[in-house]
C-alpha cells in the first residue's frame, strides 16, 4: 500500500562539550535536566507545549512540529527521544555508545520512515571518538540509506566534512545569543518537507576556516558580524537559495579541525551554493583580527560595579565569572571572583552561585538558620580551582528539578546559592527559587556568556564581564589543546584555503604553512 502523506522520525541529543573539563557528563545529567521519549515528547513539542522545561518553552523540535501542523498536507511524525543537558565536560563514552545504540535501535522500530529530523548542537566531545557527531550521523546514514536527513545545530558547532556527507540539510542557529531554535526548527522542517513533495532537490557546499576566535564580540545585532548576518540574509532572498549558514565554532574542543565554517543550501544549484559558501568565508576571514575586548579583573570589576550607583538603584549590575562560565563547559566551583566580593564588596549587597556536591551533602542535615563552617568550592576541578573556606548562615533549601539540591548560605554581605548539580545562572529563576529577589541585589553573578542577557534585560542595568582564570578563558585552549595544525590567533595563518582545501578532503593531510 502506497503512503501518502509523509513518516518523519524525529530526536534530539545535544550536549555542548569543554574538552578542559574533568567532570564527565553522564547518563545522569540528562535524566536530572531534559529526556523524554515518544508521546510524551511529542505532547511537550505541540502548541502550548513546554519542550524543555526550564530552559527553552519551544526549540528546534516544536519548530519541527509546528511545521508539520502547517503543512499543506497530513504529516506522521514519529517521536523517538530528546536527550539535552547543560553545557559541560566531554560525554563519557559510555553515555555516548548509549545515545548512539538507541538512537539506532529506535530507528529500526519505527519502520520505514520518509526523512529523519535531529537537533544536535555540534559541539561534542567524548574520549577516544575524533568527531562524535558525525560519526553518529554517519551511523544513521548508514542505516536510514537515502533517506533525507535534516539536521539542526548550534551556530558554535564545529562543521566537519563526516558531518556534512551523511545529511541533506543542514541548518544553524542565527542569532546570539541564542533565541531562534523554534524559528530554526521550523524552517529546516520545511526545507525537510519540500524536499519530500519533490518540490527542492536540496545541494550543499561549504568552506572551512584556520580561525577558532575572530569577529568582535560575536553578536549577531552588533559590528562586525552584524554586517555578516545581514549579508546571509539578502542572499536568501534569491529564489535558488534555501539556507545560509555561519559556524563560530566553540572554542574548547580538542577535536583535530576546529575553526569557522560557512554552508550554502540551494536548490539544485550547486553552482550557486559553492560561490556563497566561499565569499561568505571571505567575509569571514576578513573580521578574524578583531578579537573579543580583554575583561577586568575581580578587583577592576568590583570598582566598576561600585562607580554604577544608578544601574544599582534602578536595577542591578550582572557581573559574568568568564572564566568559569557553565553555558560553555565551566565547572562552576571556581571561587577566585568570591574570594574577591567577600574581601573587597563589603558596601555592597552580592548574590553569587558555586557548585559544590560535597558541601550540598554537609549542609542538607543542618538545621536551618545554623551558623556552619565549611569549605567551599574547588571540588570538581581541584588542579585549577581552590575550596575557600565559609562561614555564614543557612537560610533555606531546595530541590530543583534543574539544579539538583540547592542550600542558600548568608556569608556577610554575599548570599552564597550553593547547588550540586550544574549552576546554569541564565535566568533570575535560579535565585528567585531559592528565595532571593534580583531586583534587590547590587550585583547578581551569572555563569552564562550570552544569553542571560536576554533573560536578565528587565533588570540588568550594568553588565561586567570579568577574568578570574579558568577552562573558558578565551586562550585555555590555545594554551592547554594540541590542534594539529595552525589556527588563528594561536598561529600566524596567512591564507585560509590550504586548510579547507585539506578538511573537506580536496588535498594531502600535511601540515599547513604558518
């Protein structure tokens, strides 16, 4: 019996690795923060849905369904799983073979499908696997055949030619911070579907380039890259072109090629995609000398947030541990920037998050109001970072869905959140669930790069990036990962196409001329 409306399976493992880190993730962390499966998946997925809970109320896989629902025709989607957690060390194997082994396995019961729909952020690391993703989707290819693969990734993953021979359409994240993983999702299922009717034959071509850090500040609203994005945009105006993605890869991978890479989605006009594709790396090339402003120290910073009386009475300043940021890999018990507050903030009123499971397990039999003693912080990585002794008050506890167990300590004039899981700081509800009111707090310190920016805005008057040396300084990994070859700015590079004429296969594997 011929099928006339089209069986789409759909899934999501999306992990954003730190190679630096010690802490592995685990199958644990996902259950803890995101993993659902059939029904209930897709329940979660539909209008009116929560697809994450806590994090994101629509993303890619709700913009997968809300397509579906707006497609000129019936539709069967069949829902595997979704499996998302917060940012962090490199997948243990074991989880990864888990993931891999299920993913293929459900595949296999859902029978014959159309096309197969994936969000993946592309920024993963697991042990003794070069490049996690792709051999994942090559593994899916392999087994789905022809079949088209549509695929969803973060703008910070690291595009790599496994990749981009085992899928159909490829489709990135726009904006950054990040707020268009629905939108994303949407348009890639369209794509997706019009590829099905017959209506696109989907080509793809792509460069790739010798830089991991360029471009400024890297938002997409602001110079240089706005100028990029807005370039993407007009292309697409052209009825051929289906999809212009840019790639600023996440910098601490310790994969063999790291760097930028742009992708060109047309239709049937490969031509037309290997032009764009290479002056949009041109343009990208072109910005790769202007590098991220240099961050204050915690003391430079207290001073910053002291001279900012009227963000402090209007709102409050949001001052970024940069070097222990949880939304890129951070382990969050770095403690150098508390440290700082404790001794030299005394004027001010601070509320500042650490993550340590051992101090979790100590405080959760206290009474509370107890005045306790204890070290904290430095547990998870203790060769970089230090426990620094406390004390203070217990003033409240709580489980967290997210979060893990959270104790709340009063230590002079800071309010310690203490967590054991991982402290994503990106929303005021991390402190509000514990008690604490940001709108009353001089500073509120997050453990995000970019989005909370978009979460804190009704608040935030003053933002303060500032340095305190950890894995997500910007050069740890130009310091700490062996890259094969010559990047910019570790290494003079002075032409960018040797290196991607070697990635996508189009010459020798030598070492590039620096």
């Amino acid at each position: 019996m011929t099928r006339t409306s089209p069986r789409i399976a759909y899934a999501r493992i999306s992990l954003e690795s730190n190679a630096l880190s010690p802490v592995f993730t685990t199958l644990k962390d996902f259950e803890r923060t995101h993993l659902r499966s059939g029904q209930e998946l897709h329940q979660a997925c539909l209008p009116g849905g929560d697809e994450a809970p806590g994090f994101l109320r629509n993303a890619e896989l709700s913009g997968l369904v809300r397509a579906a629902l707006r497609w000129k025709g019936p539709v069967e989607l069949v829902p595997l799983f979704s499996a998302w957690t917060v940012p962090g060390g490199p997948m243990s194997r074991e989880t990864y073979d888990h993931f891999v082994d299920r993913l293929l396995s459900e595949l296999t019961e859902a029978g014959d499908v159309d096309g197969v729909f994936l969000a993946l952020h592309g920024a993963l690391c697991v042990p003794g696997v070069g490049d996690p993703e792709g051999e994942l989707l090559a593994k899916v290819r392999a087994q789905v055949g022809s079949v088209p693969i549509a695929v969803t990734f973060d703008l910070h993953a690291n595009l790599t030619r496994l990749k981009v021979e085992s899928v159909d359409l490829i489709c990135a994240y726009r904006t950054n911070p990040h707020r268009d993983h629905a939108q994303v999702g949407e348009r890639c299922a369209n794509l997706l579907l019009r590829t099905l009717a017959g209506e696109i034959r989907p080509t793809l071509a792509w460069r790739s380039l010798p830089v991991v850090l360029g471009g400024g500040k890297n938002v997409d609203f602001l110079q240089p890259m706005r100028r990029l994005y807005r370039w993407m945009n007009r292309q697409e105006r052209h009825d051929r072109v289906l999809y212009v993605n840019l790639f600023q890869n996440q910098l601490w991978l310790d994969h063999e090629e790291v760097g930028w890479a742009t992708c060109v989605l047309t239709d049937g006009s490969p031509d037309i995609a290997d032009r764009l594709a290479d002056e949009l790396a041109e343009l990208c090339w072109e910005v790769r000398h202007e590098q991220p402003p240099v961050f204050p120290g915690p003391e430079e910073a207290i001073e910053i947030a002291r001279q900012a009386r009227w963000a402090r009475r209007l709102g409050t300043v949001c001052m970024c541990d940069a070097s222990d940021i949880v939304g890129a890999g951070g382990t969050g018990d770095n403690t150098r920037l508390l440290r700082a507050l404790l001794e030299g903030a005394a004027d001010l009123n601070i509320h500042f998050p650490v993550r340590d499971p051992v101090a979790i397990e100590r405080l959760w039999g206290e009474p509370l109001g107890r005045r306790v003693s204890l070290p904290v912080g430095g547990t998870l990585d203790p060769g970089r970072n230090e426990p620094l002794p406390l004390r203070g008050r217990l003033l409240h506890r709580y489980q967290s869905d997210v979060f893990g167990r959270m104790a709340l300590l009063q230590v002079d004039h800071v309010k310690v959140v203490i967590t054991e899981g991982a402290n994503l700081v990106m929303r005021p509800r991390f402190y509000k669930q514990i008690g604490l009111d940001p709108w009353k707090a001089d500073v509120v310190v997050v453990k995000s790069l970019f989005p909370f920016r978009i979460f804190f805005a009704p608040m935030n008057r003053r933002t303060i990036y500032v340095r305190t040396q950890g894995i997500t300084d910007f050069d740890a990994a130009m310091r700490e990962i062996p890259w094969t070859h010559p990047v910019h700015p570790r290494d003079r590079v002075e032409d960018w196409r040797p290196a991607d004429r070697r990635r996508r296969g189009l010459a020798s594997p030598t070492l590039d001329a620096a």
